[in-house]
C-alpha cells in the first residue's frame, strides 16, 4: 500500500526552514518584502497562497527563483484539490481523439 505524503505548503517551508535560517523577526521579514506583516502571517499560517508576487518577492529575499515557490504553491493545490476532487475527477472519462 502507497503512503501519501501530506501536502506541504510554502508557508510551512518559510516558517519552518528559511526563517529561522535568516535570522530576522517576521515582522522584519515583512518590513524588506514590503508587505503588512498581517500578508505575511496569513501564508506563513498556512491561510493564504504564495500568490506569483509574493513568488517575486520570496525569491529576491532568498537568493531563489519565483518558479520554485510558485511550483511548491501549485504542487500544493493540486495534491489538496484531488484528494478533495477524487470522486468527481474519477467519474470523468478519459476520451481518445478519433
């Protein structure tokens, strides 16, 4: 039997990891990314996407690309989605071009 994984999301990654590694406040954090701390809480809590702008924005902080944070958003939803989806998307038939 396959085990899955829970999803992970960015925040979890930025709360977790690359915060504490920065060795700033998140309300310093917030300050260079020149965002309300109340933006940056609501992904660090997991409440809100790593919309592409925060993307834009995590890079530049960190040394990284927008892409690699917007892949973990997208990897993100779309495990969450098709565990919620599952039924519906097993219904749909998967057609063949003539």
């Amino acid at each position: 039997m396959k085990r899955k994984m829970r999803p992970v999301h960015p925040g979890e990654v930025l709360r977790e990891d690359v915060i504490p590694a920065l060795g700033k406040s998140k309300a310093e954090i917030a300050r260079l990314l020149g965002v309300s701390r109340q933006s940056l809480y609501d992904v660090l809590n997991e409440k809100q996407p790593v919309t592409t702008g925060m993307a834009l924005r995590f890079a530049k902080l960190t040394g990284t690309t927008p892409e690699s944070w917007a892949r973990m958003q997208l990897a993100y939803d779309l495990q969450v989605s098709s565990a919620a989806m599952a039924e519906q998307i097993a219904a749909i038939p998967t057609l063949q071009a003539a």
